[in-house]
C-alpha cells in the first residue's frame, strides 16, 4: 500500500519515533512524504521514502493530488493543534480531499496506531481493491 507520512515541526519527533516502533510494518509498504519529514523518516530509519517539497512549499498539495487521483491509500499526518500554520488552507484542502475519496487519515498517534495494526491484519485490503478498480469519489 501507498502510504503518506506528513508532520509539522512540533510533531516531527513523534511522527519519527512512531514510524521507528512500527518499522517492520512500514517495511512492507510504499512511503511517501514531505520534504523535510520525509528526509527525517529516511535518516533515521533507513526506508525509502519518496518526498514531495516541504508543506508549506507545496507539499501538502502534491499528496493532495495523488489522493485525488487514487494513489495512496492511508495518510498519517502528525497535526501541532496548538500552532497556527501560515498554510492551513492547504491543511484543510489535504483533510477534505481524505474525505472526499475515502483514505484513511490519521492526524495523531492514537488514530496511526488503529490504522497501521488494521493495516498489519488487513483490515485495508479494500483500499488496494478501489485502487484497483479506479475507484471514483461518490
């Protein structure tokens, strides 16, 4: 499966940590994130991980995109509630398109972990069937 990791600066650390305590779940799968997570993630735990430019450059748009063109298929986005973001609207574009085609998201630690121990059962597969068919937002 094709799986998006975004987090904002405060948020990082943990996003990292979470990744490095379900490393061998996220060995199975394709990685994507943006810039400067996605070098982070690589660095410390030597996945591959396709990155995008960072959020605020656009980022969060280009995951956007592959979500509207059915390409991933979970997104762990680690959110800083408390810190205005000058990008929210991009933000909230990234959660609405999550929305609009049914890709799982998860914008904590709690929500990833649900997501990931049902994704190591394979309580997603039907993700990789409507990837399969095309499937198109109702």
């Amino acid at each position: 499966m094709n799986i998006a990791l975004i987090a904002h600066d405060k948020k990082k650390d943990d996003l990292i940590e979470f990744v490095i305590a379900y490393l061998p779940i996220f060995k199975e799968h394709t990685l994507f994130a943006t810039g400067t997570t996605g070098l982070r993630v690589a660095e410390a735990t030597g996945l591959d991980v396709h990155r995008f430019q960072s959020g605020p450059l656009g980022g969060d748009q280009q995951i956007g995109a592959m979500i509207a063109q059915n390409k991933l298929d979970l997104v762990i986005f680690f959110r800083d509630p408390l810190t205005a973001q000058p990008h929210e609207p991009d933000v909230s574009a990234l959660l609405r398109l999550s929305d609009v085609y049914m890709v799982p998201l998860a914008t904590n630690m709690g929500t990833a972990e649900v997501l990931l121990r049902g994704l190591s059962e394979d309580y997603l597969d039907w993700r990789e069937l409507k990837r399969a068919t095309g499937g198109e937002a109702e």
